[in-house]
C-alpha cells in the first residue's frame, strides 16, 4: 500500500503538527492568551533544518539537531529583549 520511508515522513509530520497544535491549545484554551511567538520559532528551527539539508547536504538527524539548536537560541535571544 505505502512504502516505508513515505509512512516514516507521514508520520514524522503528524508528530510534528501534533505538538504544534497541542502548544496552541495550551496557550490559548487554558490560558487564553493569543501569541504566534512559539509559531515563529517552529518556523526558524523548520528552516534551518531545510536549509542545512539542501545547502549544506547534512543528514536529516543531525539537520534536526542543528535545526531545533537554532529554534532555541532565537528564543533564548529574544526572551533576553
């Protein structure tokens, strides 16, 4: 029916969606509060890891590694503001 590697990405994407949309639920059906700021952080860390695969032709694990460092490093910059 599907092949392998296609179900490991359907499912890598599921997750990752999965976590986006449980971040929003917290933040705006418990607490109420609209902000798009974690948003633009998943954007970051999403480009990077693209960007590091396509121009720098690392592996996907180690472009996730280097993807989800520099989603973290923003916020940590921008939590410094």
């Amino acid at each position: 029916m599907f092949s392998l590697p296609y179900l490991i990405y359907l499912l890598s994407l599921v997750s990752l969606f999965a976590i986006l949309g449980a971040s929003f639920n917290l933040l705006l059906g418990y607490t109420g509060i609209s902000n798009l700021g974690h948003s633009g952080l998943f954007l970051i860390g999403a480009y990077t890891t693209v960007l590091a695969m396509t121009k720098l032709g690392l592996p996907l694990p180690l472009a996730w590694a280097l993807g989800t460092l520099a989603g973290a490093l923003t916020g940590g910059l921008l939590s410094l503001l």
